[in-house]
C-alpha cells in the first residue's frame, strides 16, 4: 500500500511538472511573440483584410502551432505588388514553392550522402531527376492543404510587400509526400535506393 501511495504521488509530481513547464513554455512564447509584433510595427507592417490587430494575430497563430508542434507546421510567405489580391496569392505561392525546395534539399542530400558513403551505383544524374519531380509534385500536391490564418502589407518602393502566415498539417503533408515520392520514382531509375527515398520522405521538411 506504501508502495502504491509513493508511486502514485511520483506520478502526480511528474504530471504537475510537466503541466507546470508547458505553462512556463507558452508564457515565453507569448512574451516573444509580442517582441515580435512590436519589431513588426515598427517596420510598418499591417494586418490586411482583419479586424484583429497585428499582436493579436500573431498570438494566436502561436498557440496555433503550440497545440500539436509534431503537426502544426508553420509556413510563411512573402511577395511585392501593386494589387493585393495578386500580392497575397504570390506570397502564399512562395511559401508553397519554399517548402517544396525545402523537401527536396533534404531528401536528394540524404540520397547523395547514402550513395557517397556506400558506395551506391545509382547515378547523380538519376537522383536529381528524382528530385525535380519530387519538388514539382509536393509543390502542386500541399497547395490545397495550406491554412492561411493573417496576412501582412506593407508599403515599400511604390508598391506593397505582402508577408502570409500559414501552416500545414504534418500528417498531411506526409502523405502528399509521399505520393509525390510514388510518381517521381517512375522518371528516375533509382535502384536499391528507391527502397530508402520512403524513410527519407516520412522525415518532417525541415525549416528555414
């Protein structure tokens, strides 16, 4: 009974604890978050087509991705124009394109680096095939998984800068991927190392 006391309150300590972190966690990433916001403004950004303020939008947007970090993953974009419609979809654009270039630096790095160290007979050439495939298909596959949740303008040589925040579900994302993947494989002859582009491809893209 001594043993069970002591082993259920070891539990509630941890839990506390761990309760106890994430709050001291979430309270520094608001604290950032509004430094943030104030360098921002001070720039002369602006919210676009929101009745929220810039702040608010960007503490939101932080508990956002605090909810599921493993999932909620953040993407931005930016672009210059003179219409803001044109402007936002070329921000969000660049933010697809961005992750797309990501994905496939990551996945050709690593099969470079498996190729170098074991000696693989699989042709450079062939991997880079592989990886332009690969970028166009992610690229056109996430467009539709994209969250845009606030944009911000601002005025810069005559026109206007726009900078979208968005995310992507992860688990998502990971099935695009690999679909992605699937198709890419069939413009390049990868050999053994076909079998290892699944493992690299289930690894989250890295950020900026």
């Amino acid at each position: 009974m001594k043993k069970t006391f002591i082993y259920l309150t070891l539990i509630c300590t941890l839990l506390i604890g761990g309760v106890a972190t994430a709050s001291a966690q979430s309270k520094a990433r608001v604290k950032d978050t509004k430094k943030r916001a104030k360098e921002l403004k001070k720039e002369g950004w602006k919210t676009m087509g929101s009745v929220q303020t810039l702040e608010y939008n960007m503490i939101q947007f932080a508990k956002y991705l605090d909810e599921d970090p493993e999932n909620h993953i953040e993407i931005v974009g930016i672009a210059v124009g003179s219409n803001p419609k044109i402007g936002r979809e070329n921000a969000i654009m660049n933010g697809i394109t961005s992750y797309a270039g990501r994905a496939k630096a990551q996945v050709v790095g690593k099969m470079k680096s498996v190729t170098s160290s074991d000696a693989s007979s699989t042709d450079e050439e062939e991997i880079d095939k592989f990886g332009s495939a690969y970028e166009m298909g992610v690229n056109t596959k996430i467009a539709g998984l994209v969250k845009q949740h606030f944009v911000l303008t601002r005025p810069v040589n005559g026109k206007s800068e726009f900078y979208v925040y968005m995310s992507i579900d992860e688990e998502q994302a990971k099935k695009a991927r690999a679909e992605a993947a699937k198709e890419a494989k069939k413009q390049a002859a990868l050999g053994t190392l076909s079998e290892q582009v699944e493992e690299f491809i289930g690894e989250p893209v890295e950020e900026y």
